[in-house]
C-alpha cells in the first residue's frame, strides 16, 4: 500500500470477477476513487491534479478580490495564486 497526502492505494480481490485489481483513494481531496490493474498506473491516475478548481464566493467577496487584484496590478486569477500559495 502507498500512501501520500492521505491517498493510498491497495490491492482488492473483486469478487464479481474474480480478479485482483488495485483501487486508490483520496477521501481527503475527494469521493470515489480509481482502480486498475498496474498499480503504478493507478497511483498516477490518483494523485493527477491539474492545478483548476472553482472556488465560490459571495459577490461582495468577488468584487473585493478584483479591486485588490487590480490596485497590484495583477488578475485576479494571479491575485488568488499568490494568495493561495501563502496559505
């Protein structure tokens, strides 16, 4: 079993086929999880981010980032990396 940032994969017997399989999963970064037969692959297709997420925020909130991202100088996409980065 791997483990890393609370991800871990292990190898399952699947009963309904009768084949050993590897299944990771990730709770702390999301629901669900992958599975296959290369435990390598698995573990890559696991632990693949590509660096997008949506973030909510109230409008006030939204409006708020704007203005500072742009008093820097800097999108607001820029803005929030910086700041994200920082956390």
């Amino acid at each position: 079993m791997n483990k890393d940032a609370g991800c871990e994969v292990s190898k399952v017997r699947r009963m309904e086929r009768r084949r050993q399989c590897f299944v990771g999963r990730c709770p702390d970064l999301f629901d669900g999880g992958v599975h296959g037969r290369d435990e390598a692959k698995v573990y890559m297709r696991l632990c693949a981010v590509s660096g997008k997420f949506v973030v909510r925020v109230e409008p006030s909130v939204h409006r708020r980032l704007v203005l500072k991202a742009k008093a820097e100088g800097e999108s607001l996409n820029t803005f929030a990396s910086k700041a994200l980065r920082r956390a």
